[in-house]
C-alpha cells in the first residue's frame, strides 16, 4: 500500500504534545517565582520545603511544577547541593505503594515490582538517596486520588526523612484542582504544610491563551503555516474554559487536519473541524473522572438546564431526585449533593455563583462551563447505561 505525501505544517508536532514542557510558561512568573521563595530554603540549607498547587484543568499547574524543578535544580547545583524531582500523576499511580514504586523505578527502572513491603521501599528510597547524596521534590499530581484511597500517611513520612539529621532530603508540591484537597490531610502532615504555601493558578483569560498558542506556533509550525486569525479564533474557543490545554490541543488537532487536505497552511475552517472533534473527546476524558454519583449530578443538572441560562441548586437536586429513581441508585443526602455540585464546579464542568438581580431571597445559580446540556446529558447516559449493562 503506497501513502500519499506532502508537505507538513508542523515542523516540530511534538511541541505541541501534551507531555512537552516549554523553556518559558507565559504568565505563570509571579508563581514561579513564588515557588522560588518556598524552596530557596532547599538550595541554600538542604532544609525541606512543601508547596500546594491548585486551579481548574488547564491551568499551568503541572507544567509550572515540572519546569519551576528543572530551573531550580540549577540553582541547587550553584550551592553545592544535588536535587532531582520526580512526577508521579496519583490517578494513574493509584495507593502509596504504586507511588513509591514509581519513584523508585526513577532512579533504577529494575526494581522489582513485587517481593517489596512498603517500609522495605521507603528503606530503599532513603538509601538511594543518602548514597546520591541529593534532594528529592517529590511532586504529586491529582493527590486527591493518593489522600482519598489511602490517606496522608505517605507525605506525613516524606516531611520526616531528614528529621535525625535536622535537614529535609525530601520536598513535596501537591497539585490538584481543588482549594480544598489540602484539608484532607491529618493534623500531623498539616503541620508541615503551612497555608501560605498554597499557590493559586486561575483560568486564563483569552489575551494570555493567545500568548500561549503564539508560543507553541512558533517552536510546532512551519513559518507562515498559522495566521493570527487563527491563533484569535482558538484563544476564542478555550476562553470558555480559561484552559490552555484545550487550546493546544484544538490547535494540534487543526494542523493535523491541514495535513489531511495537503493545505499547507491551517485555515479557520480547520480549526472549526478542531472545535467538533477535541471536545468531544475532552469531554469524555473529564466524565472518565467522574464516579458514578457525581454523573448522576451532573446528568441531572444538564437535562434540567437543557432550555434555560441556568437553575437553582433546588432544581438540580430535584432533578437529580428523579435521575437516582431512573438509574435504580439511592440519593444521597442534601449535604453530599452540595458536595458533589462543589466536586463538579472544581473540574470545570460546572459553574456556580449566588444569585444576582430578579431571583428572591439567596441561593446559588448553577450554568454550564460551555458544554452543551444535549452533548452532556448523551455522553452520561451512554456511560451510564455501558455500565449497567456489563
């Protein structure tokens, strides 16, 4: 089978991956430079320092953490000191042992998977890094997966590594997309975790995504191959979410189309051909993250707002009433139904606010994160019903 060829628009696709992690990150300086002033202690002293991350999906979180270690450990070297970081993203890692083993097999990808007890691999870690003779920053993500499957009980003993010697020879960042994920630790590990460390990552507006794409065109695609009306009409599209992981992936994904059509150049019709395709699979990527009373909730809220701007919190929980009742699912209690609206507003999917003008007394209004309610409601029940039926 022979394959037709042609000139590509992107001179380097792998800049726009997910994975890469660019040499500068547009309006995340105030927290790297944050984050400077948390870990200097770690480069001048050896001491320990901790940092909590946390903003919507598509905030800068991981990127800032992973690009803030790489620069850091140059400035560690300049001190004499040897420091390296490991990511570990807890959703996939899931339990204190599978995150131990990653990071052991960081520094040996050998070790054993099994034959080795959790006290056996701290033991190990710590040898490997009194033998190195480094600093380890230990970062990670999602760890409201890590707190909620097996408490803090993991970066309680991280925070005490050093303690015999009164220096710290491992540094935690905690990322996750909740301001509140930090109060599931217990008091011990809280202590170490002090709440001016917590940094926050807002959504970006639609002039920074705009910076960003201008970044990431100019290291993935060829000169000319990507107009600023196109570069507009992307950061018009992911400003509904504030979330430049969308935009990058709208503008991978509307090169790749150009491709198909041997263009040679992205037109705005590629990137509208992007817009259909990504969110839909963005969208089932964040209702993958769901567990199933949280997509009842959800279902609930975009069937009830499916004619309107937005509901009440009342007409969520009454729709959600009659979702449990269709799904054969028991309801939860009023206060874990605010708690699954709080989950939902976190990720994204949701947004709510206290009423304004023209709604009597104070309650809270819940819209969609511009998501249509039809797309929403179809993807759920399809999950939903897959499920039931295996």
């Amino acid at each position: 089978m022979s394959f037709r060829t042609g000139p590509s628009v992107f001179k380097d696709r792998a800049k726009v991956s997910f994975d890469y992690v660019p040499q500068e990150l547009p309006h995340r300086e105030s927290q790297v430079q944050r984050l400077f002033s948390i870990f200097r202690p770690v480069g001048d002293s050896g001491l320990a320092a901790n940092a909590f991350l946390y903003g919507s999906v598509g905030t800068g979180k991981t990127h800032t953490a992973k690009r803030f270690c790489e620069d850091f450990r140059g400035y560690a070297n300049k001190q004499g000191r040897g420091l390296d970081h490991v990511h570990v993203n807890c959703r996939q890692k899931m339990g204190d042992d599978a995150v131990l083993l990653h990071i052991l097999k960081h520094f040996d990808a050998r070790f054993p998977d099994r034959g080795f007890s959790i006290p056996e691999k701290l033991d190990s870690l710590r040898k490997r890094l009194e033998k190195d003779q480094i600093h380890l920053v230990v970062i990670l993500d999602e760890v409201d997966v890590l707190l909620k499957k097996s408490g803090s009980d993991l970066m309680y003993t991280f925070s005490r590594f050093g303690e015999e010697a009164g220096k710290g020879n491992v540094s935690m960042i905690l990322i996750s997309q909740r301001r509140d994920a930090i109060d599931r630790l217990d008091a011990a590990s809280m202590s170490t975790f002090r709440r001016t460390n917590a940094v926050e990552f807002p959504k970006y507006s639609k002039e920074e995504l705009r910076d960003i794409l201008k970044v990431r065109v100019d290291l993935a695609f060829h000169p000319g191959t990507v107009d600023g009306d196109v570069v507009g009409m992307i950061a018009d599209a992911a400003a509904e979410y504030g979330d430049a992981r969308y935009a990058i992936d709208l503008l991978e994904r509307a090169g790749a189309l150009a491709d198909e059509e041997f263009a040679g150049e992205v037109a705005p019709e590629n990137v509208r051909g992007a817009k259909a395709s990504v969110t839909q699979s963005d969208l089932q990527e964040r209702l993958a993250e769901l567990d199933k009373s949280q997509k009842l909730v959800l279902l609930a809220i975009a069937r009830k707002i499916r004619k309107k701007a937005f509901i009440t919190t009342g007409e969520a929980e009454e729709a959600y009433y009659i979702v449990c009742e269709e799904f054969h699912e028991k309801r939860r209690a009023h206060t874990q139904f605010w708690k699954y609206i709080q989950d939902l507003d976190a990720m994204g999917l949701i947004t709510k606010e206290k009423s304004g003008e023209g709604v009597v007394g104070k309650t809270t209004m819940i819209s969609l994160s511009g998501i249509p309610a039809k797309s929403l409601s179809d993807n759920i029940e399809t999950t939903l019903k897959r499920r039931k039926g295996m």
